[in-house]
C-alpha cells in the first residue's frame, strides 16, 4: 500500500505532515512520488489564508472522478481547515467520496480509521495535543529538522482563525524538547528550528522562551538554531543577548508586523505600537552583531486608508527588513475582522505592488553587502541548475558550484561573488 501527502500551508504543517508519514510507514505504507501512485491520499490543509483553502477544496473535488472508478481508493482530509466550527461535517456532505475527515488534534488516529474500513468525521474540541516526542516521525527536510515546542495561540489577533482552529497556547516540558534534539543531532541533524504559533511565549513551569534557548545553546555538538514564529509583544531583551551571545542560535530573526499603522494595529488586536516595533528592531540590531531581521506585512485590512498605508512604507524603510512575506488581506470566517467593511481589489492590488517595490530595493541593498565576504554556509540542496545551496548564520540564501569534496549537511566556507534580490552567489574557498 502506497501513501500521498498534500500538504498547505506554513512549516508547522510540513513537519505535521512528517509525523503522519512516520504513523503511516509504521502501518507499512511505502511514500508514492504523486497523487497518480498512491491508494492513501492525505490531504494536510491549512485555513490561515484563503488561497490555501481553496485550492485545498479544488484538488479535493478533483478526485470526485477517480473515486468513482477505484473505489478502493481511501481518501483522507486533516489539519486546521477541517476544525472550524461545522466544517468536518459540511465537507463528508459536499464530497462524500471522501473517507476520513480528522481534526488537527487526532492526527494520531489515522490507521484507526483506516482499519475502520467506513466512512468517519473525528473532530476534537479540546485543547489536548499529542506533546510527546515523536519518534515515528518521517523527516523529509535533512540537513534541518523541525521541532515543536507549543503549540495554540493565545492572542486572538482579529484577522487570524488560529487560537479557534488550533486551540489555546501548550508548551512542551523543556527537557522533553531537549531530548528529541539531542536525539536529532545525534542522527547527524545539523539544524534544529523551534516551531509554535508564537515560540516567544513559550512557559513551562519557571522556564520562559529565553530559558529554553540557554538550555539548548549547552549542547555540546556543531549545529545551527532557528526559531518561528516571533511576536513582536513577547520577544524579551533576555531572549536578544542570549542570541548576540550564543555558539548555535542564528543571527537571524522572523518578527511580523503586520503594519506600520498603530490604529491598524490596535484593529488587528496586535497589542504594540509602530513606534515599539521600530524601538526592538533597533535593539536587536544594535545588540546583535551581522542580525537580519525578516518580517511579515499585511496590506488591505479593513478600513486602512492611504495614510495607514504610507505609514507602513515609513516603517519598512526605518527598519530596513532583510526580507519581507507579503500578504494582500482576505477576511476568514468566524474572526473579528471579518465582519468589517473589506477594501476594494483595485486598491489592495495598488498597495502592495508599490510595498515589493519598496522592500524589493531594500533587500537588494542588504544583498549586496555580502559581496567579497566569506561566509559559512550548510550546503541544504542542490537547485534545478545542479548548485548546491544553502544559507548563511543570518539567513541569506547562497548558491555555488558543487564540489566532489563535498555534501549536503556539510558546512562549507564560500566567497560571495554577486548578489540578487535576496539571494547570493558564490563558490567554496
């Protein structure tokens, strides 16, 4: 028996869907290459943005035909867009070729229903999680491996549907999430990343964010540190000099913003203002030497004006992001924002071109400030020219000649040569 995983949406989902396939494979499925190979479909969704749950439901429909005519075919629908309110249910009525529909917190219960042999619809309203380490879990990312040290969100941000899809905030025991990276770099990972929907807020006991990270930087193997996501309200001055003095943790930090305007932000329920946004940024510049900071931007929310609008151009060029993910708003169901007044296409499609212009010309400038350096790079691929690439401690994508010498989840020392938008060019020296 053969699996497929579909999998939308953020990294969380990746590795969710990496702890899937472990569960499958120790069902004794074996990974198809596509959809076309498989008996086992599963589609991992997300329903953080409406692009991703539309085409989720598009290729979902698009299987109607091939159900029909295998009819041994088990088609299975999971993660965070089957947990809203009603949604399991509405989906087994509008495909009922569909076999098993499970909530984001019964993932573990798939070869259950498998074995069940009938059509099924699990959803869990409670926040529990399956916190434990997986050691089933089917790695796909190699030479990083992801590792969950939450999950839930807490902070009810009025555009987001995560704290009702995914729950309040959990966090793992810190020697649990200890043990499962000593377990990784002793499998020959070379880069752990920190997931939860806000790692920053992460409390067990007496150990904050900024204790879990001095526990992890003592241990003792070569291997680099990432973390996602950060909220701007939570990241502590702590938690910025363990980084500024730390042997493993990239000098590299994903802080969304969202806006540069604080009524916005007030709208959003982000709980800080532009002006203390701009004030941490600067803080960990000034903390943290070589540091590049990324972040996310929303442009169209409810009622922003063209004044909102400027005000966001003025904090991206205060703060000079490294990069920025940007994102035209679309309302989601069941959240706060969605039952304001929505800006018209036009206008959004307006903004936000002139925002990539905007950050497109600051990420080309920090770009070009590697040229001439050497820098030391985890050789993570090989790209569709046959380089390898990888990345710098602080983020920057770099790609460069192959070398028989070398492999993937080697650190290489590489001499930048030219520079693009937001990515590099080099060879090994």
């Amino acid at each position: 028996m053969r699996y497929h995983i579909v999998t939308y949406g953020c990294q969380m989902n990746v590795h969710e869907s990496e702890k899937i396939a472990g569960v499958l494979k120790k069902e004794g499925y074996e990974a198809a290459d596509s959809i076309d190979g498989a008996d086992l479909i599963v589609f991992n969704t997300c329903c953080i943005r409406d692009t991703a749950e539309k085409r989720a439901l598009g290729n979902i429909g698009a299987l109607k035909k091939r159900k029909k005519s295998q009819k041994e075919l088990l088609i299975a629908v999971l993660g965070c867009m089957t947990q809203q309110k009603g949604f399991g249910e509405s989906l087994r009525e509008t495909y009922p070729f569909v076999d098993i529909v499970l909530g984001t917190n019964n993932l573990h219960l798939l070869p259950y229903y498998i074995r069940l042999k009938k059509p099924a619809v699990k959803i869990e309203t409670d926040d529990t999680y399956d916190v434990g380490v997986s050691t089933e879990t089917f790695r796909t990312s190699y030479p990083n491996a992801w590792v969950n040290i939450m999950y839930g969100c807490n902070n009810f941000c009025s555009y987001c549907i995560v704290p009702y899809v995914r729950g309040r905030e959990i966090s793992r025991e810190p020697q649990e999430v200890l043990r499962e990276i000593a377990f990784l770099l002793g499998e020959g990972y070379k880069e752990i990343t920190l997931l939860g929907q806000n790692v920053n807020s992460y409390r067990y006991g007496d150990t904050d964010f900024a204790g879990l990270l001095r526990e992890i930087d003592v241990l003792p193997q070569k291997f680099r540190l990432r973390f996602m996501t950060s909220h701007p309200k939570d990241l502590s001055p702590e938690a910025v000099e363990i980084i500024r003095d730390s042997a493993h943790i990239c000098k590299s930090i994903h802080l969304p913003v969202q806006t540069g305007s604080d009524r916005i932000l007030k709208l959003m329920n982000r709980k800080y203002t532009a002006e203390h946004y701009a004030g941490l940024v600067k803080l960990i510049k000034e903390r943290i030497d070589g540091v590049l900071v990324t972040t996310d931007l929303m442009i169209g929310f409810p009622t922003e004006t063209e004044d909102d609008f400027q005000d966001t151009l003025r904090l991206v060029r205060e703060c000079e992001f490294a990069q920025a993910f940007t994102f035209v708003y679309s309302p989601r169901l069941g959240t706060v924002s969605a039952e304001m007044p929505d800006l018209d296409a036009e206008t959004k499609k307006r903004r936000i071109t002139e925002l990539i212009r905007v950050q497109n010309k600051i990420s080309k400038s920090v770009s070009e400030t590697f040229t001439g350096k050497i820098c030391e790079v985890l050789i993570e691929g090989t790209d569709s020219g046959g380089r390898f690439v990888g990345r710098t401690d602080n983020g920057r994508l770099v790609a460069f000649p192959q070398d028989g010498e070398y492999k993937i989840g080697d650190f290489v020392s590489v001499k930048i040569s030219a520079s693009k938008s937001a990515s590099l060019v080099g060879e090994i020296v």
